[in-house]
C-alpha cells in the first residue's frame, strides 16, 4: 500500500475555498484506478495542543501501489483538479507520501 496525505491551507480572502476545494477532490480525485481508500474533509477542532489546526482541509488517498500513486498524479482529472480548484483557492499544501 502506498499512501498520499495532503494538507490544504485555503485563501482567507475567499470563504467557500474550503468547501469548494473539499467539492472539487470529490469530483476529481477518487476515480482513478488503484485507489483503496479515499477521504477528504475540514480540519477537526481539538483542545490537544499537539494538534494542527492551522489548515483548512486534509485529503487521504490510499492506493494499492506506488506505481498507482504515480498515474494518479498525471491523470487529467487530477490534473484539472490542480488547475480549476487547487490553484485558485490554496495559498500553501503539504504533502505527505508513505509506504
């Protein structure tokens, strides 16, 4: 298994980002082949000062492989989720590959 977190931080200056960017990953990103397991959502309040809380969205795309992982990356719908939905809403992202 391979697994590809992602970290969203939204432009203050537009409301919705957040919600528009959760609406867009559904649309673009759990329909490629390879994918085990797929979540997006808001970032979670909690009172743990070990907690982030300083982001807006997380998204969790397990696949079956690296390999998988990599093709997902070039798909066009990924890449027009880049393009249409990432662009225009996030100021930053971080992402977090694991095996």
């Amino acid at each position: 298994m391979f697994s590809h977190v992602v970290i969203f931080w939204t432009d203050p200056a537009k409301p919705k980002a957040a919600d528009e960017l959760v609406a867009g990953a559904k649309k673009y990103l759990n329909k490629q082949p390879g994918i085990l397991h797929f979540h997006v959502g808001k970032m979670a309040t909690s009172p743990r000062p070990v907690v982030d809380q300083s982001y807006q969205v997380a998204l969790n795309i397990v696949f079956d492989s690296k390999a998988s992982q990599d093709s997902y990356q070039n798909d066009p719908l990924h890449i027009e989720f880049v393009e249409s939905v990432f662009k225009p809403n996030c100021q930053k992202v971080l992402v977090y590959d694991f095996e």
